[in-house]
C-alpha cells in the first residue's frame, strides 16, 4: 500500500513538470516528468511483483534512466550557449 502511495504522488509530481513545460516548452521540465514516471513505474512494478525485491537488474536500469535524464536536463540547463 505505501508502495502505491508513493507511485501516486510520483505520478503528481510529474504531472506538475508537464504541466509546467507545456507552458514554457522548456526541455527541463520534460525531462524532470519523464525521470518521475520512470520512478513511478519502479514503483509499481515493485508492487504487482511477485518477488518483493529491489535487486532485479530491471529496477536499476529503469532508475539509471530515471537519474540519467536528470543529470541531463541540469547539463543542457546550465551548458553556455553560443550567440
């Protein structure tokens, strides 16, 4: 159950991200929603499994894709731009 909690309020928090680049179209933002869906559905794979263990090779790649994309948008967010 509070691994259910935890997904919903994921599942929020991206939601407020997508909300907010779908009023700036800034990458930033989309990549943040994507990196907290990804963690959502960690989340939930992690509940409906039978196996109720973090070790799977499957959870840590979709968390390495989830603080990938993270450490992206901060890089494309902070890199210097060329005028």
């Amino acid at each position: 159950m509070l691994s259910g909690a935890i997904a919903m309020g994921l599942i929020v928090v991206s939601l407020f991200f997508l909300r907010y680049w779908r009023s700036t179209r800034d990458r930033f933002f989309l990549y943040f929603a994507a990196s907290f869906a990804l963690e959502a559905l960690t989340r939930v794979l992690l509940g409906i499994a039978a196996a109720k263990s973090e070790d799977a090779p499957l959870y840590y790649l979709i968390r390495l894709l989830a603080y990938g994309l993270i450490l992206i948008a901060i890089y494309e967010k902070n890199r210097g731009r060329k005028n």
